[in-house]
C-alpha cells in the first residue's frame, strides 16, 4: 500500500469511527493563503485584493506548528499571488519540510514571478508547483485579466518555462484551469500533453460573495456573465476526456471541501455562499478554529482531496526515497 493510500484510510477511519458527538477534525490538507496582493486581474477570482495584510513570519509559523500538531500533513500556499512574497513562502516552505516534517508543500500561481533562483534555494522543499493556466489562447488569457499590463500576451509561454524548470528539478507540476464563458469550447489537449502535468485540475467557475458574485453582495468582481451550466462544463470534459492526468472539480465538488486558511489564520466558511472569516487559531486554537470552518471532510474525501502528493527521487540503487 503505497503512502497516499495509508493517509486516505486513516482520515476515513477517523471519520467513521468517531462518536457522532465528538467534533473533533483531522486538518490532513490545509490551503494557506497568507496575502491578497495579486499582479493579475482575473475576471472570475474568488479570493480577492480586499487588504494588503501578511502576518509576521514567527506568527505564521506557530500557526502551523499547531495545526502539523493537530494532524496537518499537506500544506498549500494559494493567494493572491504567493511569489509576490517569495521569500516568505520559501521560509515557510523549509519550516514545513525541516521542523515540521510534512509529508507535502505544494503552491498555486500564476507562472508570472516564479524564478530559477527561487527554485534553486527553495525548490527541494517544494513537493508540487502548481500553475494557474485557464487558456492556451493568448487573447482568451488577456480577457479574461490573466496577463500583466506590461506583459500582455507572455502568460502561455511564461507557464510552460516554469514547467521545464520544475520537470528539471523533479518538482511535480500540476496545471489549474478555470473553465468559464470564455473557454469552455477550447481543445487543451495538445498543450496539456506537452506541459505533462501530474494531476490537471479542471474547475467550474464558481461565484462567491463579497468576492465575485457582483450586486449587491460587496464583491470587487462580477464573474456573472462567465459562468456555464454543468451540461457546458461536462461537454469540456467529455472532450478531454483521454487525459489522464484530469481531474474535474464541479460547483458542487468544491463545495465545504476545502479548510481554506486566511491572512490572519482563520478558516473560511462558504456554507452560505460568501467566505465568511472564523476565529483565528492563533488565538483559540486549532480545533476551536476548524468549528467554524464548515468543512465537510466526507466531500474532501470524495472530491479526491488525498492523492499521491510527495515528490520522490531516485537513489543510484534505485530506491525512491522522499527528497527531503
């Protein structure tokens, strides 16, 4: 039974085994997103720029020395764009690795300011870069605000440079596309199969309040005229369907799947449509914080939440060993 496999059955049986009332949560797969701060304007993002807040970095760390205490075995730093604070994260990220000793790092962006001297000095604690692609139609990319102003058309060029540096490194690359109004009738196959990503993570755009759901919610974004039904977004599946590396994630998938982490460490609760902010848990604690996260770890379950997330290497005798 390989790693993966032992985790998965371990956060089940945990599940199952419970008494009904006893809350406890297991946070196996955690998403930090330490800042807002973002180079792009995406149309349909749901984690917008609202402030410019980033903790201290011994504070940041003893949150997750707490939640590595309460179970955590996979980090995820998502933003905003995480390389706008490069060496931040790089800091977290050997924190994780060296003190903690979590099984997974793992970052989601954009391509855009990733380095060879970032990944040189950081890179052997990352376990998988993942990178944000909705389009490999340059003019799709800049409508949709996936560009930088100076860059403009440089972003399907920019991702697949920073593909070749992480393949060189043994660093998993994993590919996050949000299919929307705009791309939900494009072909990826033969651009997928040349970036060869580990897993290819397929999303329905989703709204959400106060983020991207425009009237009168508070929002900063209106992705209202981006949105598809699940016929349109079955139909973009169906066409990629002979990729092996996809994984469709629905509206209805992402739903309370996630323990979404926030600039101050609170869990985020959709349950009512918004990103509602719970208590920190530098402040009550991990298992106070997690009551207020609405998390659903049956769907995390069933969404694929737990999969084969740890780089690995080859020794000169062949063994695989984690790298790390």
């Amino acid at each position: 039974m390989n790693l993966f496999s032992i985790i998965a059955d371990v956060a089940i049986h945990a599940f199952s085994t419970r008494p009904a009332f006893e809350p406890a949560i297991v946070p196996i797969s955690v998403n930090y997103f330490p800042h807002r701060k973002c180079n792009y304007s995406c149309e349909f993002c749901f984690h917008t720029t609202k402030n410019l807040n980033i903790l201290d970095i011994d504070k940041a760390k003893r949150g997750l020395k707490l939640l590595a205490n309460a179970g955590m075995k996979k980090l995820n730093i998502s933003g905003g764009e995480p390389f706008l604070k490069p060496d931040f994260i790089g800091e977290i990220f050997r924190y994780c690795k060296e003190e903690l000793a979590l099984e997974s790092c793992s970052v989601v962006n954009n391509g855009s300011k990733v380095t060879e001297k970032w990944l040189d000095k950081y890179g052997r604690y990352l376990d998988v870069m993942a990178i944000s692609c909705d389009s490999f139609d340059a003019d799709v990319n800049v409508r949709l605000g996936r560009a930088e102003a100076e860059l403009q058309k440089s972003h399907v060029a920019r991702v697949f440079q920073v593909a070749e540096w992480c393949h060189a490194r043994g660093i998993k690359v994993k590919v996050n596309s949000v299919i929307t109004r705009c791309n939900w009738e494009e072909d990826m196959n033969e651009s997928i199969e040349q970036l060869a990503p580990f897993r290819w993570k397929v999303f329905q755009v989703l709204l959400l309040g106060g983020e991207n759901a425009g009237g009168d919610t508070g929002s900063i974004r209106d992705a209202r005229h981006l949105t598809i039904s699940d016929d349109e977004f079955k139909t973009f599946l169906d066409r990629h369907q002979g990729q092996t590396s996809l994984v469709p994630e629905s509206n209805e998938a992402m739903k309370d799947s996630y323990l979404n982490l926030d600039e101050d460490m609170r869990f985020l609760n959709c349950q009512s449509g918004g990103k509602e902010p719970g208590r920190s848990l530098l402040d009550v604690g991990v298992q106070e914080a997690l009551k207020d996260a609405g998390f659903d770890n049956q769907a995390f379950i069933d969404r694929g939440g737990i999969f084969d997330w740890a780089r690995e290497v080859t020794t000169l005798k062949g063994n695989m060993v984690l790298d790390w």
